[in-house]
C-alpha cells in the first residue's frame, strides 16, 4: 500500500496537500475549497507547527499549506524543520499580515510561496499548481538519492547533462551613472549574441528595480528569489522552470518582482554568482544587468565575470565615477582586458556635442580606450520598449543605434568564443583570496 503524497500508480496526476492552521473554521474552508479541484487532494489537516512536523514527516506530501503564526510552534519554526527533514515537500506560507519581514523569512526558511488571508480561490489552486511544478524537479532528484538511483537530469534543448559542455562566459554589464542606458545595452548584447548553436541567458541582477522585465514586456511569477535558497541542489531542469523565453528566443532570468523580495538574495550576497557558476556551463554566454550600487552581490559578479562591460556617456559626472570603478578594478587586480569601456547616448546633434565631452579627452584621462561608441536615438529605444522588441531585431542593420550594438556583440562574441586562458583561472583564485572587496576598494582591508 502506497503512503499518502508519493503519487504512485493511478494516483500519478493528483497533487498531495497538508493543511496546517491553529483554526479548525480556516483549515475547513481551505479543506472545501481544495476540493472542487479535481487534481488536489488533502492528505492531513493538523492545528500546530509540532504536528505539521511530524505530519510532513509521515504523509510526505507534495504541498504543505502552513499559516505563519501558531503556538507550540510558529510556521517558521517549522519549515525549517520541514524543509530538512522532508525536502521532497514544498512549503506554501500564509498570514493575515502581508509583511515584508514575513515574506523575507518565510523564503528564509524553505518556503516556496507567500499568500495572504483572505485567499481568493483562483490564486490558492494556481500558486499550488506552480509551486508544484517548480518542486517536481527537486523531488524527483531527493527521491532517487534516497533510494540510491543515479539522477541524470538533461538538457531538453541541447541533450546535454547538468555539467553541460558549454563556454558559460559571463558578461556584466555596468554603469555607474543612472539613466545610461545599461539594461538597453544588456539586452541588445544579448540578443545580439545569439547565433544559431549559440545558447544566451540574460539575467536581471538589478535586484530591487529590474527593468528587463518592462524592456522586453515579459511578466513572470517564478525569478530568481525561487533559485536563491537552493543553490547547492540547483541543477539545469529546475532552473529551465524558473527562466522565461522572450518572443526572440532569448532565455531571461528575472530579478525579485518587487525591491523588499531582495531582501532574499541579500542576505547571501554570493547567491546570484554562485546561481550563474552552476549552470554556466549549460549556456555559451550570460549577460548580467546590474544595478549601480557596489556592494557584495555586485562585486561577486565582477570576480566571476569574463568581461565586464562599463557604460557612460560622455558626461563630466559619468566619465568621473567610471575613472573611480576603474580604479577600484585596479586595486582588485583585475587585468586591463577584463574590461570593454563603451559610451552611449553620444549625441549626433551638433549643437549638443557642445555640452559634452569628446571620445578623446575621455580615452586621454581615463588612459582607456573606448571601444564603441553608440549614438543617442531616444525615440528608438522606447519605440522598442513600447512593443517588448530589441532595437538589434530590426530589419534595417545599417542605421544607427542598431549596427553599433551589433558591433559590440560581434566584438565580444570574437574576443570571447574559443578564448579561454588560464588568466581566469589564476583571477578566480585571486578573487577566492579576497577578504572583503568593499573593504579594500576603501582602503580597510
């Protein structure tokens, strides 16, 4: 006889739910509402964090529903029991409170999903179904663990296994002026860099105000806050459940859906480059938006990138703060090819240029060379926006910006594709020594 929630034989299709609330009128409503869908099924209905434990425990339910507040135990408490003793299971939190801090450490804790009281239907049954999908992945690999069958989860697309064979070089694209135009950079390079053969991810690493998602007009419960926790099981099937495919095929992992989620990543700065690391090899580039804040999560991300793509314009204000991230890639001994210099918005406008600074005034002070320079066209750029489409995408290459972003992913595609040296290697151990870069970019090293 099959345990409740291990989904054998007939009962394939049916998902296994544990209620745990310290209100009986609560878990009975969840209880009638459940019920009308025909795909759920509640295995156990208990009152107490200690008794959602040990029910966890027994029943190994697909789903557990559990409320943040409860005496004898808390919700907190025990998912973090739970999401030891029974990884298999996925945690679904629930409180009358919608607190940042509560949905910061349930997420903390194992939790897969916040709600709040009262729950609407519609959003109960379809958080249940997505969370279950997403976890399909990670139960099935504890699963075979447990019963000691070697798990060789692949590739769908490119048949490869979880150690894929591919370049997995990472391009971080920076600046560290607002407005620049970063996240048009990193998302023309993007897709400028796919070529038939040629895996590209993009990954919005701005984590508490993203805009890859309104650029390209994509919308997506599942981002990268659901990846954070699970960093050490991560593997390629799961995370092709948490990346969104853009109308031009791009793969785009999406940052926190709102700022108070970054709390999540946050508190393991590393999180976003050990993410990116582990499926590297899955990919031939990833390109990474960044926000302009220098913290960890950020500096993180230069150590383990391949190149690191600075954008400014030819502003006093913005060439200045470039000459001090420069610097600060000198003192973490980054070498000089590990970063391409670009500007962009260059005015055309003759009467414009008057109030900006020339390309080579800037290479003089910076003793840096700029390697494209993109024309300023507003109104192309939020044409774009407007229609979720890349400005590389259109037809007519020749005219500007289109054939100068091109340029630059064809640049960085050339340098890059079937140039790997041991120099990364020796910055990885370099970077793996560092103390803390913040640090020593302030002398406090």
């Amino acid at each position: 006889m099959n345990r409740p929630g291990t989904n054998q034989g007939g009962d394939a299709d049916i998902i296994s739910i544990l209620l745990v609330d310290d209100i009986p009128e609560t878990r009975e409503n969840i209880k009638k509402l459940l019920a009308f869908e025909p795909d759920f099924k509640v295995v156990g209905s208990v009152g107490t964090g200690r008794e959602g434990v040990t029910m966890a425990k027994e029943l190994r339910p697909n789903i557990i529903i559990m409320d943040i507040n409860m005496p004898d135990m808390d919700g907190i408490q025990a998912t973090t029991l739970i999401t030891e003793s029974v990884p298999t299971a996925a945690v679904i939190m629930m409180s009358v409170q919608n607190d940042p801090d509560y949905l910061r450490r349930a997420m903390l804790a194992g939790a897969r999903n916040f709600l709040t009281k009262p729950i609407l239907p519609d959003e109960l049954y379809n958080t249940i179904r997505t969370v279950h999908i997403r976890n399909k992945p990670i139960a099935a690999q504890y699963a075979a663990m447990q019963q000691a069958t070697p798990v060789n989860i692949r590739d769908n697309k490119t048949g490869g296994t979880t150690e894929g064979n591919r370049a997995g070089h990472i391009i971080v694209v920076y600046s560290p002026q607002g407005g620049a135009g970063s996240t048009t950079i990193a998302t023309n390079l993007a897709s400028g860099l796919m070529k038939e053969g040629i895996r590209v991810l993009l990954v919005d690493a701005d984590l508490q105000f993203g805009d890859v998602g309104v650029f390209l007009n994509l919308q997506s419960q599942s981002t990268m806050v659901d990846l954070a926790g699970n960093v050490d099981d991560l593997d390629i099937e799961l995370f092709d459940n948490i990346v969104v495919t853009h109308d031009s095929g791009l793969k785009v992992l999406m940052g926190p859906a709102r700022p108070e989620y970054a709390e999540v990543i946050q508190s393991n700065p590393t999180s976003v480059s050990d993410i990116l690391k582990k499926i590297g090899s899955n990919y031939d580039f990833i390109v990474v938006d960044t926000s302009r804040h220098v913290d960890e999560t950020l500096l993180s991300l230069f150590d383990a990138a391949t190149k690191i793509v600075v954008v400014g314009t030819p502003t006093l204000a913005a060439i200045k703060n470039i000459k001090f991230v420069l610097d600060l890639f000198d003192q973490l001994t980054y070498p000089a090819e590990k970063t391409t210099l670009i500007l962009n918005k260059v005015p055309v406008d003759r009467n414009r240029q008057k109030f900006t600074i020339s390309s080579e005034k800037i290479e003089k002070f910076l003793k840096r060379p700029i390697e494209i320079e993109i024309p300023e066209d507003e109104l192309t750029v939020l044409t774009a926006m407007s229609k979720g489409v890349l400005i590389v995408a259109q037809r007519d290459r020749s005219r500007s910006p289109v054939k100068e972003l091109l340029a630059l992913s064809e640049l960085l595609y050339t340098r890059l594709m079937g140039d790997q040296t041991d120099d990364d290697v020796q910055q990885d151990d370099k970077a793996k020594q560092r103390k803390s870069p913040l640090g020593l970019r302030f002398g406090k090293a």
